[in-house]
C-alpha cells in the first residue's frame, strides 16, 4: 500500500457498516493526547490565524476518493476542478444556493499563506484547528501533515521542517462528513435509487442537522525549541473558602533533545484578577508544584456570589538551570472545590441547585461555525434569563465558549460527542473512549466544567449497555476524579443498564409532547413519579436534562394548543409545580429546559424548519416562554443563592397597595 493510501485507515468511500449483536467487550487502551494547549500569545510564542477565506470544492458524492488518488493535495485545487470561495471557520453546507447542504462525503479546502523569515530562527511551528467535522485530512505544501478523526475537538501537529520561510506555503484540508456505525456519533450510509440512477444517503437519529466543515479556528503557532507541552491544574480551598491552593503540573517537550538543558525549573507565579501578585513558586528541578494563598476569591458561578467568575492568572515560566528562561505560558484559574453524594452536588461546600438548558452550536447560514458575536450575545441571554448552567448538547462546544463561561460563571456539564449509540462494538468504545480522552484533555483545567456526561440518550436497554457504560465510565473516572459522572438517559428507568455506574442521574422526558401530546394535565405528577423512580432506583441525586415543546413564535392560541406560545408556557408552568415538589425531597437537584433556541435539523415531517423548542428564536429573540422562565430561575436564585432581582423582572401592572 502506498504510504499516502495508508494515510487513510478509514478508507473513504468504503461506508462499510459493521456492528456485531452480543458481545465480549474488553477495555483496550486508547491514544492519549499531547500538547494542544489553547494558542496564546507570550514573549516567547507567537500566533497567527489562518482564518478567512478558503478555497474549496466538492468531491464527486460517487467518487469521494478520487481526489486522493489523483493528489489533488500536490497543486492549488483550482488546477483539478473549479473551486468556490468558502469562509473558514464556518459550516459549509448553508453557504452556497445548490444543494451542498446534503452533501454526502468528502469535500476540500486550501489557501496560500506566509510564513516569516524570522519564524526560522531556532523555535518550532504548529498547526492547530479547532475543530473539523468529521474526519480531517490535513497537508502543507503536499506533504501530509496530520489526520484526525471526530468533530467538535482539537488536532495539532508539528510543521517546523514542512514550512517554507519567508516564503509562501500552501494548505489543503480533505473534510468527510460520512458517519457511520463505528463512528461517535453515529449514522447510516445507504445506496438508494433516484431519478438519476443511485445516489448516496447519509442518515441519523439524532435530532440535530450534520454540518461540517471546518467549524474552527485555523491557528499557526510558535514555540521555543524546548516549551511548556501541557500543564495540568486542580485547586483545593480551605473549609470555609479563605485558604486555596493551586497545583499545577507541567509537561515539557524537546528537553532530550537540548543537551545543554539537563535540569529544568518551574517557575509559577499568581495575579489576581488586577494584576497583582498574590504567590508565586519555583520548583527545584520539578515540573508540578502548588500555589498557596490566603484570602481567596472563589469561583463561583453565577447568581450565587455577587462576583461570579472570579479568576486568577496562573504564569508558567519554564526555566533552565542557569535561569535562562526558556518559555511563558499563561492561563486563567478559577480557585473551587466540587463534591458530590447520595443527595447533592456542592460547590465550595455549598449545595448546588441547577437551573440551565440544553444548547447547541447552531445559527443561520454558518451553521456549526465559530461565530464570536452569536457567543456574546448568547452569554447575554443565559445571564439575561438567569440561568446558571449549560449541557453541551450533544458534543463539544468551542474553547473560546469554555473560556467565556469560567469569565461569567456558568457552570458546565461538558458532554461528548456520542448520541443516541447503539449498536455497541469494540471499536465504537474505543472511539467513544477516546472522545472523552481528548474531551477532559482539552477542558480539564476550567472552573466551569463541573460534571462530564458520556453520553446523550444511549440506547441503554439493550444488552450489551450495561458492560460497554460501565466500561465507558471508568474510563473516564480514571482520567478525572474531581468531577461526577452523568449521561442523559431516555429509556425508561424499569430498563436502563447504565445508572449504577454513572454519579448523577439525569433524564429526558417531553410529557405533553412526545407522551400524551397536548394533555398538560399529565405532566405534573408524571414528572414527579418518574423523578422520584430513578432516584430510588439509584440512590443517587438526580437531573431533569431535557423537557420542552415546540413552539412557533407568534402562534397564540388560547385555551393552549401545541406549538402555540400559551402551550410553552403551560408546559413549563407544570414542569415547574413539580420541580418545586421534588426540589423538597432533597436529592432533586436541576432542571433543564430543551432547548436555548431554535435549531436546524435534518429534514422531517415533524420539524418545521427545524426543532422548534427554543426559548429564544434561532435568531436569538425571546418567546412569550422566556419572560416566564426568568422570572423562574430569578426567583429560584433569590430564594436559594439570595441574589437580587433584576428591576425589570416584573412589569408594573398597578399600585395594589392604594
Ligand atoms: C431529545 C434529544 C434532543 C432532541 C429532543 C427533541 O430527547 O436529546 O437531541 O432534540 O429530544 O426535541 O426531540
């Protein structure tokens, strides 16, 4: 095989499905992930982004391998086909007026770029993309580069010796949609007849429309020869939040290859959030240590503090025994402690009540694309609304959003890309390991991640769930013990096999909607009994991740009638009576509603335009549904975290009083 063919394990084009019924699954282990921390600019790192305007085009639906074979990645792609301009980062299937939007396999991007001559001087150059979906392929200058496999997470690799300083360089991205049975999430390819003879159909069953492309940011970076790879941090706080530690460890890469360096040092320093020095620390000869400081801020998330978010600035000096100093990374360090049991979940010591949503990365034409003004005005919208978490439903979101939500205090339950699985095989586990590999690799060190969940709605009734969570589980566990574990589970609780290995139960549940369509009076004590089953099954705190309708902003009907307006509200109005019940029991601990806004999905008889269940529009404006639902979670902040009501919570309606 030719080593560009073996380039591609994954041989596109061959949508092969293979899943096999029962099975022994055993617990192999996965590639872990090196490097790859957030690009940032020091006085020894330099970063530039490759973000603009690519050129792009689109492989042959029945031959999407041709381009390989025909190393379209050795010339300007405009010298194999027509290219069309595309924006990067960007979704590229709402972009153009044909039908790209149900493109079906590979497709490629390239652009020109320079690298400086001053680049060349004794430092190291990286490649880095946010994200790509699905499956990338990646070369510079013809040479292949890197390839990575699963959307929505981080991929680098070296490009020193590939550059050409003070030169131009040429970048080529192959991009494949294709999901599969092995593949997280997963998906069908099928052949099927059309007016043309046969084409190519991709389909799924999640509930959100498969964009790809290249989703994010496209970064070079420099690093000295020997540099800070990773660094890793935990925090712990004295009993009553006014002592806090800092333990940072670091990873250095190139140390074997600089004889001079035979004993390295750390030196950590401490700012507070204006800038002042509150600890600092060099190791001797050591590469982790802590940070201890008194009178701590902690971080606190939003609503439970009168300053939320508070952040300290960890600086990372790597040193050489002369005290040469080799490299500089900085980061933002939120100082908590989580805990967890039976009944609750506690930040600093103090008991957490969740009143969030269920989210995704969604907007018109760009898609799943980066968009740093959809982000603001949605952090706008969930402090607006008082809402104090967030599920990354149904996979992850940017680093940047990650960042955004340490600075404001929006706590995070961080979920992998898998989805509705089924269909459970050795090698649908490995690459779901994996995707939590790289997911806690990447978001370890925020204060906002307070709970990962593995899973969206698995298919956990079937009988190889119990071993393959339980497998999935651990595995997460060994990779991070400060943080619980949950899933949102769909199945009814008489059949789930996953709870018991999971720390917090949450579930989904449309009463009303997708059971007993229309019948609010058989919402309430549904909610309450189905809550109150899993928690006696489990013994274990539990979650509301998911209820909602489908409402389309502007339909009013009264008595309420499904999708109207009135019928959201109602909806939410009898969730909340049995919130408020179980919220007693004392082992009830968030509600979630489904979904933050309107988003596209594939095409189906029951969505129109997409899923409908947003509380704000897709273009990010309220429904009648969201004035109520602030007016909620401002009053269970008051009550709960004391915080104050906003002066225009309630509309003046008349002096009662005279
Ligand atoms: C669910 C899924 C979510 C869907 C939602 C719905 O249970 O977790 O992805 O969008 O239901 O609206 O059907």
């Amino acid at each position: 095989m030719s080593s560009t063919l073996s380039f591609f394990s994954l041989v596109t084009g061959l949508y092969v499905l293979h899943f096999s019924l029962a099975l022994i699954l055993v617990n192999k282990e996965v590639p872990q992930t090196r490097g790859m921390l957030y690009p940032r600019e020091s006085e020894t790192r330099e970063v530039r982004s490759l973000d603009g305007i690519w050129n792009f085009v689109r492989s042959d639906q029945a031959n999407p391998t041709q381009g390989v074979r025909d190393e379209w990645y050795t010339k300007d792609l405009s010298q194999s086909r027509p290219t069309i301009p595309m924006p990067v980062p960007a979704s590229y299937n709402d972009i153009t007026t044909d039908n790209l939007r149900d493109h079906v396999g590979t497709v490629w991007y390239d652009r020109k770029f320079f690298v400086p001559r001053s680049w060349s001087k004794n430092q190291r150059i990286w490649l880095r993309f946010g994200s790509v979906h699905y499956e990338a392929f990646v070369w510079i200058n013809g040479q292949k580069v890197v390839k990575h496999e699963i959307g929505h997470l981080p991929f680098e690799a070296e490009v020193t010796d590939i550059l050409n300083y003070g030169a131009e360089n040429r970048i080529t991205v192959m991009c494949d949609n294709a999901l599969i049975q092995t593949t997280v999430p997963q998906g069908k390819i099928t052949e099927v007849p059309n007016d043309n003879g046969m084409t190519i159909i991709q389909s799924y069953t999640f509930d959100f429309f498969n964009y790809a492309g290249i989703h994010r940011s496209v970064h070079l970076y420099t690093t000295p020869r020997t540099f800070i790879e990773e660094v890793e941090v935990t925090t712990a706080l004295s009993e009553n939040n006014s002592v806090g530690e800092v333990f940072y460890s670091v990873s250095v890469n190139g140390s074997a290859a600089n004889e001079a360096i035979n004993v390295l040092n750390i030196q950590a320093n401490l700012y507070d959030k204006e800038g002042a020095k509150v600890a600092n620390t060099t190791s001797d000869g050591k590469l982790d240590g802590c940070l201890k400081l008194t009178g701590v801020k902690p971080w606190w998330p939003y609503l439970m503090h009168p300053e939320p978010g508070y952040l300290y600035e960890l600086e990372i000096k790597l040193l050489a025994a002369n005290e040469e100093l080799l490299d500089v990374y900085r980061l933002k360090v939120g100082l908590r402690t989580l805990s967890w049991n039976k009944s609750q979940f506690l930040i600093n010591g103090k008991p957490v009540y969740f009143r969030g949503f269920g989210r995704h990365e969604d907007s018109d034409i760009r898609g799943k694309g980066l968009d740093n003004a959809l982000m603001v005005r949605d952090f706008n919208l969930l402090k607006w609304i008082g809402a104090n978490a967030y599920r990354t439903s149904h996979y992850p979101y940017s680093e940047e959003s990650m960042q955004f939500a340490d600075q404001h205090g929006i706590m995070i339950i961080d979920e992998c890309p898998s989805v509705d699985t089924e269909n459970y095989s050795q090698e649908l586990l490995g690459k779901h390991k994996s995707s939590l590999e790289q997911l806690i690799h990447r978001d370890r060190n925020h204060p906002s991640v307070v709970m990962w969940s593995i899973a969206n709605e698995p298919r956990t009734a079937s009988m190889n769930a119990d071993s393959y969570f339980e497998l999935v589980a651990n595995f997460t566990r060994s990779l991070d013990k400060t943080r619980p574990i949950t899933a949102a589970i769909a199945v009814p609780y008489t059949q789930d096999k996953s709870g018991r290995h999971l720390d917090i139960i949450s579930f989904n549940r449309y009463n009303a909607w997708y059971s007993n369509t229309g019948r609010l009076d058989m919402v309430t004590q549904n909610v309450i009994d189905e809550a109150t089953a899993w928690n006696k099954q489990y013994n274990k705190p539990v979650i509301m991740s998911e209820y909602g309708a489908d409402t389309l902003e502007g339909l009013h009907m009264t008595p309420a009638y499904v999708w109207s307006e009135e019928f959201q509200e109602e909806v939410f109005a009898r969730h909340f009576k049995a919130f408020d019940q179980l919220r007693k029991k004392g082992w009830f601990i968030g509600e979630f509603v489904w979904n933050f806004a309107d988003f596209k999905t594939a095409q189906s008889y029951t969505r129109v335009g997409g899923n409908k269940k947003g509380v704000f529009t897709r273009s990010r404006q309220p429904k009648a549904a969201a004035h109520l639902l602030r007016k909620r979670y401002f009053a269970l902040g008051r009550d709960l975290d004391q915080c104050q009501f906003p002066e225009d919570l309630f509309t003046y309606i008349a002096d009662l009083i005279s």
